[in-house]
C-alpha cells in the first residue's frame, strides 16, 4: 500500500498529540499515559525524540496536559479544558456530513479584540474557523448555520463579549450565494483536499497489522480532522455540497472503526507503563 500523504501544512508534533489523545485515551477523565511512550509513537510517525518532549513540554505549559512525577516515570493526563476541547472535536467531527443542513438563520460575528487581548483574539479565531465559520473582511465572519449559542458560550468563555457584536439573518435571494460565500471559504480548495482524502486512504483494507494500523488509522483521524475548520457545510438548496464529500465521510467512518481494535492496542503496548 502507498503511504498515505501527511496533513497539508506539516502538522507539528503539538496537533499529532492532541489528535493521539482525542483518539486513544479512554476514559479521557482518569488515564494517565507514560511520556516515554508518547515520544515513542510520535518517533514512529517521523518526529525527533527532542521534538516530541518539547512538544509535550509545551502542552503542558499551555493547560493541556497535567504533568505527573513518580520517581523517574513521567506521565501525562487530560485537563479539563483538553477534555472539553476534544469533546467538541468529536461532535464536529463524526456530524460532519452525515446530513444535509437545510437553509436556515446565519451567524454574523464582528469582533474588535484589543492588541493587548491577542491570545484571546487568535483562541477565538480558531474556534470559529472550527465552528465552520469564515472571514469576509478584518473582524468580521459568517457561518451559514445559527451558531450564536456556541459563540456566545466562547465569547463568555474568552470574556471578550465586550469586544463583539452577534447577528442572525437570512444571504439575499437576489444575489449568488455561492460567489459570495468563495470569499470566505475556499470551496474549490475544499474540494480538491476531499478527493485527496478518497485517494489517498480509500484503498486501504481494514485488518492491518497492529503498527501499521495504528499508523494508518493516526493520518487517517489527523487528516479529516481538518474538515470542520474548512467545510461551512453549506445549505445544499444554495450551493452544491464538494463532489468528494460524502465518499470521504464513509472512507473516514469504515477505516477508522475497522482499524480501531488493532490500532488502540499497538498505541496500549508503546505507551502504558
């Protein structure tokens, strides 16, 4: 079988971790996993030891891991807030084109987040882009579902609502949607990344062996993972969903269960000590 191409942009071995964690902990609330073995899987997929204890470093430092000290093991558990952060994750995730939205209320967010508030501004701003949403001009950015619970849970959350202004409404008849929605989302970008995901691990079988099971199905989780942030999920009735869409969904849901057993039990042996 042909290796299946990494994520576009490099991922860094920080997003490689979080994807391991969503995908392997369990129960996320109380397991602990030996550092050693997380450096160990994260070699396996093709990052220098030094790299990967930075990175866990680095998610500790960041509230994203709790660090824990028995003589010379280290391990790692889930924070709250990483736990909240991958719940999320699964919710988008595994919706994720399972059915078509219907034409309905958009979400307007414009936001004027002070300099002195940047981590606040650029947490905000991946979170939208998760939620589907996409910039139109500085500050301002649309979804084409009603999001204003989940925003307004993360404007609260990032206490930055004084900062922001909320709007729901309706895109005109009168005008094409679709031209106006390509300049706050690359659809054919879009489409172009979902054929790549079809081709690159539609032919895998699902009984591999455990490692490279586990390999597999790690690219496999890390790379649709990207879909939310890029896939508003458009109203179908306004704009055709991407061609490649609902073949990329299945391939992601056959592999990832079928791989599953074999997979969670190569990351068990490396990691549990």
């Amino acid at each position: 079988m042909p290796e299946p191409a990494a994520p576009h942009g490099d991922p860094g071995p920080q997003e490689l971790v979080m994807t391991l964690l969503g995908t392997y902990v369990s129960p996320r609330e109380s397991r602990r996993v030996w550092s050693g073995g997380l450096v160990g899987v994260l070699a396996g997929l093709g990052f220098s030891d030094g790299a990967a204890r930075i990175a866990l470093a680095r998610l500790a430092r960041r509230d994203l891991l709790a660090r824990h000290k028995a003589g010379r093991l280290v391990h790692y558990s889930l924070t709250r807030r990483t736990i909240a952060l991958l719940e999320d994750g699964d919710r988008r995730i595994f919706s994720l084109g399972r059915r078509e939205r219907e034409v309905g209320e958009w979400t307007v967010l414009w936001q004027s987040i002070p300099e002195s508030r940047r981590q606040a501004r650029e947490r905000l701003v991946r979170r939208l882009r998760f939620l589907g949403f996409g910039p139109v001009q500085d500050g301002t950015w649309i979804a084409p579902h009603d999001r204003e619970a989940e925003v307004l849970a993360l404007l609260e959350e990032l206490d930055v609502s004084e900062h922001a202004g909320l709007m729901l409404g309706k895109p005109s008849a009168g005008l094409d949607v679709r031209r106006f929605a390509a300049r706050a989302w690359n659809l054919d970008g879009l489409a172009a990344r979902y054929d790549a995901f079809v081709r690159d691990f539609g032919g895998y079988p699902g009984d591999l062996p455990d490692a490279e099971a586990f390999r597999v199905r790690t690219w496999l989780t890390h790379t649709f993972r990207a879909f939310p942030s890029l896939d508003p999920e458009l109203p179908v009735g306004l704009v055709p969903a991407p061609p490649s869409r609902a073949a990329a969904v299945e391939v992601f849901h056959d592999l990832y269960h079928a791989l599953a057993t074999a997979a969670q039990r190569h990351f068990d042996e490396v990691t549990e000590k």
